[in-house]
C-alpha cells in the first residue's frame, strides 16, 4: 500500500546503481537501490543525488520518482542529460555508488477512482509512478511531446494505463497538436473525477482551468529550478492564490491547482 499525500522524513544513503540504460533522446532510465527511500516513497516526490564527494557540482540534482519497487528496494528515475550534473549522471554503470537523499517534498492524492494523467516532456516521469501506484483503477493518459522520438513514454504506461492519448506538435504520432487542444474533448465526456498534471506551466495552468469548468478536481506537480530540495535556499519559491509564497521543493512539488493558479 502506498502513504498519505504527506511529506516524510528524509533518508541519505549511498545508493548502488543496478542498471542504466538509454531510452529515448538524451534521455536516461536509472535504477538504483536505495531499500529505505523506496519504502517511504509516494508518487509526486524526488530524490536529489549527488554523483561524488567533490565539490563539482557544487548542487545535487533533483529527479522525479518514476517507479519504487518497495519489495525489491529500488528506484526508477527518468531524466534528461542537460548539464554538467545529469551529464556525470549518465555516465554511472552497474555497480557504481551514488548518493541519494530523499524522498523530497510531497506526493499525488491517490483518493480518485477514474483520473485523467496529463504530462508533457519530462513531466512525463512523475505521472508513471503515479499510474502504477494507482494501477488496477481505470487509468488514462494524454501525454503530449514535440514528435514521435520524444514519445517512447507510450511503453512505459502501456501496462498501467487502460487509455492513451497522444498528441505531437508535428503530427508525427497521434494528434497533432498540444496537450490542452485534446483535453477538452476527453473532458467533455464526462468520465473523469481528478485530473492530474505535470509539465510546463501554461499547460498546468490551461489543464486547471478546464479542469474547473467541468467541476473536476485538478492537481499540479511543478517543474521549477530547485537547488537545495530541502526549503532552505528559497529558489524555488512560487506565488500562491493566497498571497503567500510557496516553497516547490517542500510545500510541492504537488499542489491542488487551486492554490498556485487563479482559476
């Protein structure tokens, strides 16, 4: 069974990597053994790792928890070679140690019986813990990328999703088309309770209002820069509806829409 929706105590640990492969354009899936954080793992949440003791990088790298194997006692993460840090990332093979810290910040509410998963990009990477963690209910996903190199999420959710929707912006697979140009159609007929989403803002903050308008409860994982993972830096802090500030790290990533966006 999976936890509450709550953050949870953090763990550092050396962490072995079990297995690194390719699985779409600079695009890496990373398996690492890590028993304790696998355990208190809930879809939504990070880990930031480190991938030696000097101090370049100075910063650890936040990546989402795309899968947690709590009998096996491993983590999934699935991320993007962008920089010095995941660059040293991706150079990891079998064997090799990495030093992980987390679970970090908060997770999905799983109290939904039909819900909709919308992700674009690497947004992607959060909404598969999710989908396994909610597998045998009637899961469907709309996910969206530039073309069809950059959808190889298709088989990734194939087991744990009972639909998939796909759009491309150039039409390469699926509709063509943005995320938001699909979602009113599959909203319309009313099969939804929750609406879950992930990736850049001005999809989130579209998916919400639609959301809205339907009377369907919405919740958002945002993707923002993150240096600490632990609230202390305040890089990552958002505006909330109520005029507070929001830490990402902490107080999210995952937020109901209603609180981060005007809807």
């Amino acid at each position: 069974m999976w936890g509450e929706a709550t953050p949870l105590s953090k763990t550092v640990s050396k962490a072995l990597v079990r297995e690194q492969k390719t699985i779409g354009p600079m695009v890496k899936s990373l398996i690492i053994e890590a028993p304790e954080i696998a355990k208190a793992a809930i879809p939504g949440q990070f880990v930031h790792l480190r991938v030696n003791d000097t101090i370049a990088p100075l910063l650890r790298r936040p990546i989402s928890i795309a899968g947690a194997d709590r009998e096996a006692g491993t983590l999934t993460l699935v991320y993007r070679i962008v920089g010095q840090g995941t660059a040293m990332l991706a150079k990891l093979q079998a064997g090799d140690m990495v030093d992980c810290m987390g679970p970090l910040g908060t997770g999905f509410d799983l109290d939904c019986e039909r819900p909709l998963l919308v992700g674009g990009g690497m947004g992607l990477a959060p909404l598969l813990c999710l989908a396994q963690a909610l597998c045998p209910k009637p899961v469907t996903v709309l996910m969206g990328g530039r073309n069809r190199e950059e959808l190889f999420w298709q088989e990734l959710f194939a087991e744990a999703c009972r639909h998939t929707h796909i759009t491309t912006d150039d039409g390469s697979l699926g509709r063509q088309g943005l995320t938001l140009d699909l979602l009113p159609e599959l909203l319309a007929g009313g099969q939804f309770d929750r609406v879950i989403a992930c990736g850049p803002k001005p999809m989130l903050a579209g998916a919400a209002k639609l959301a809205v308008e339907q009377k369907i409860g919405c919740q958002v994982s945002l993707e923002d820069y993150m240096a600490c993972g632990v609230g202390a830096c305040l890089s990552c802090t958002c505006a909330g509806t109520d005029g507070k500030r929001r830490k990402v790290c902490t107080d999210g990533p995952v937020f109901w829409a209603g609180e981060v966006f005007s809807l």
